[in-house]
C-alpha cells in the first residue's frame, strides 16, 4: 500500500493570537522617552507545505505576525529615611509627591522623626485608603492643613520679601516675634495652659490611626526621645498613634511633653535623626533613601545671637544621624572579618546600600527660624525643589537602585 506523507499543514489562524506591544513610560516630566524597538522580533509563522493527502483544501492564508508580550519587571522594594524639620519637612513632601507620581518603586518601610512622621503616616494612611494616588492628595491636604492652622493662630500676615528666582523669606508677623520671645522666659505649661495643639486636631482630622494599625499598609518607624532619660524609643506596627507622632514632633520649648504608657517624651530629633538601624533590620528592601534636611555645616560663623541659637539647634539636630552611621561603618568594618560573620543583622548592614536625596542645600537658603513658620510661598517652594531634585537624581542614579549605594555615608558624615 502506498504510504501517506507525514507532512504537518500550517496551523490555522485562529489558533495564534497578536499580543498588543504595550508601550513603556518615560518617567521625567519633561521631554518622554522615545519607544525602542521591540525587544523581541515578531515570530513568522511558518510558511504552509502542501500535504499529499488524498482528500487536500485549499491552501490557507498565513497566519498574522506574533508578538511576545514584554516580560514586566516588578516595582523595586525601597525604604525611606526622613529627616525631621518643622515647615522644612514640604521638601520631603515634594519627594514624596515624584516617587508616589511615577510609580515604579514598592516602599516597604518608611522611618521619620518630627515632620518626617508626620510625611510617614500620611503617605502609608494615603496609600490604604486610595493607592499611590491617595497618598499624593493625603500628603497635600496636610500639607495644607499645616498652613491653614498657622495662618488661624497667627493671623498678622505680612508680604514676602522673595523676589522670582530667590527662595522666599517670609518677614516675621508679630505675633510670632512675641512667642519666640516669650518661649525664652516661659515653658509651655506657663503660656499656654490649656495645651493647644492644632497638630493633634490636623493629625485627628486627617489621618486614620486605627486603619493604619490594623493594615499596616508599609512598616513604619517613628522616633520620639524620653524626657527623663534622653534615651530614644521605636515606635512601630500597632503602636502607631496621635500620641507616637506627636511626641516626635515635640519641641520642649513649644509644647508640652507627650504621655505615652506614663513616661514622657520630647522631639524625636535628639535621639535619631532619622532611624536608620529599624529599615535594615526589619524591612526586606536592601535599599534606603536618606532625605535630609538639616545642613551639614554653617556658610560662617555666627555671631549674631539668633543666628547663634540657630546653629546650636543645627548641630543638636544632626549628631544622632552621625553617631547612628558610625555605628553602621563600625559594624561594616567588623563584617567583613570571622567575629561577626555568623550575625544577621551584620551581614544585612554589610549589604545595605544607602542613597541620598539632600534638601539641605535648600532650606539653608532659608532663614533660620523658617523651620517654625509654614508660610505657603514657603511649603510651595520646597515642594517644587523636592520634586525637581528627585527627577535630577533619578536620571543619574536610577539603575543603581537594586544594584549599589550611590552614597558614600562615612565620607558624607564622618
């Protein structure tokens, strides 16, 4: 008997399917990037051989091209470190604002003092209630909130002296010369009895404390200072709180001392500046993004008593993030010989890479109480500088992330 061949006919047409080639998005602002080709050829169907079966069809019409789909990465895991700063704080919010606009990166922890927890607990309470988008307009309204109270408590508003292109430098109102003054000869229990607080009515209006315990939608690190003892205290998971919060942001000269669990604490800016040891330790990302805000030295020497006054606070501010990364470069050091090779948390510091994003250069343009005056002009501008300075770094350093530090800490600060 005459065999049959055993040639294969082409496949038919409906049995393949075009994959649409999804386009990919630039990330600046400014000009978008320009589609590469794909990163796959198409794949040509194979042309149809003509079979020697008795009973053959017509020959059918080739197949249309095949495109693969692109293979999507997952968002890189980070961590962010924000630094305290009053009013300074709106440079992190810019920050914040690009990072949570371009949605390319999972933030995994985030530790701040003072503002920084402030910025901490809006973004995660944001980001449970509406996503990345939640956490842009969470971030604005108390943003806005911060300036809507001091333009209520201290309403004796005056023009700006800025000028276009010149950070503005709002004029001190009156009644803010009076209770810098009067803070000079009395406590906070002496000129303001009753304890108010328009922080713990925008914290209470703005935020879902409860919410954020119960989802923890990202780790959170806030640091606050025990007035007793000086000592510093993690707050975390379920102890998130008005209270937790609050006492980070507790200036001793403004405020009275927040009661947590009978013990009371002040700004948590005297004891980390931000924590940096809670996001190697606890969080998965090997990554952590430094946001600071204070300079890290004087332009001169100052002689003028406020100006005095103001570079004891810069210093004051700045020395737990110095003593916390000499800790880090010490355990480094240590890590790479047999003692401590056997440790976890050693090994975790010996890999971490750290970036920084350094508002500093900004907010010294300021004056040097603006920190305690949330001037919108003031809030607006660094935002605007936070956003453009994240833009610039990431064009240089995004594809370090995930790869290596793009800082030098010990050479930074040591």
């Amino acid at each position: 008997m005459p065999r049959r061949s055993t040639a294969c006919s082409a496949p038919s047409a409906a049995a393949l399917r075009t994959w649409p080639d999804t386009p990919r998005t630039a990330f600046a602002t400014s000009s978008p990037i320009r589609e590469s080709t794909p990163l796959q050829k198409p794949i040509e169907a194979a042309p149809a051989e003509e079979s020697a079966a008795i009973d053959s069809g017509p020959a059918e019409t080739a197949p249309p091209k095949l495109y693969l789909p692109r293979r999507r990465h997952p968002p890189k895991r980070l961590n962010l470190a924000l630094q305290g700063g009053g009013a300074h704080g709106a440079f992190t919010w810019g920050v914040l604002d690009r990072l949570l606009e371009l949605n390319e990166y999972k933030i995994d922890g985030i530790s701040g003092t003072s503002a920084g927890a402030v910025n901490a607990v809006a973004l995660a309470a944001g980001l449970m209630e509406a996503g990345t988008d939640g956490a842009r307009k969470k971030l604005e309204q108390v943003w806005r909130a911060v300036n809507a109270a001091h333009s209520h408590y201290m309403p004796m508003h005056r023009p700006l002296d800025g000028t276009a292109g010149q950070p503005p430098q709002p004029r001190p109102t009156a009644t803010h010369v009076f209770m810098s003054a009067l803070s000079r000869v009395l406590s906070p229990y002496e000129f303001n009895p009753l304890e108010i607080d328009p922080l713990r009515r925008i914290l209470a209006d703005q935020i879902d404390f409860d919410g954020l315990r119960r989802h923890q939608p990202v780790r959170l690190f806030v640091n606050a200072t025990e007035a007793k003892t000086g000592r510093g205290r993690i707050f975390s998971a379920d102890e998130i709180s008005i209270d937790a919060v609050l006492a980070s942001a507790c200036l001793p000269a403004y405020r009275h001392a927040v009661r947590i669990d009978g013990r009371y604490y002040w700004d948590g800016g005297y004891s980390a500046n931000p924590p940096l040891v809670p996001l190697i330790e606890k969080c998965e990302a090997a990554d952590t993004l430094l946001v600071r805000l204070t300079p890290e030295h004087a332009a001169d020497v100052p002689t003028a008593a406020k100006d005095i006054q103001g570079n004891v606070n810069r210093i004051m501010f700045s020395q737990p993030l110095r003593k916390e990364i000499e800790l880090i470069e010490t355990v480094r050091r240590l890590a790479n010989g047999h003692p401590v090779q056997t440790d976890p948390l050693a090994l975790r510091v010996l890999d971490h890479r750290f970036h920084m994003l350094d508002g500093a250069r900004y907010t010294a343009e300021l004056a040097h109480d603006s920190h305690l005056q949330p001037h919108w002009d003031v809030l607006a501008y660094l935002n605007q500088r936070g956003r453009k300075a994240t833009t610039n770094w990431l064009r240089r350093h995004k594809k370090s992330l995930g790869q290596k530090s793009t800082v030098d800490l010990a050479k930074k600060f040591l």
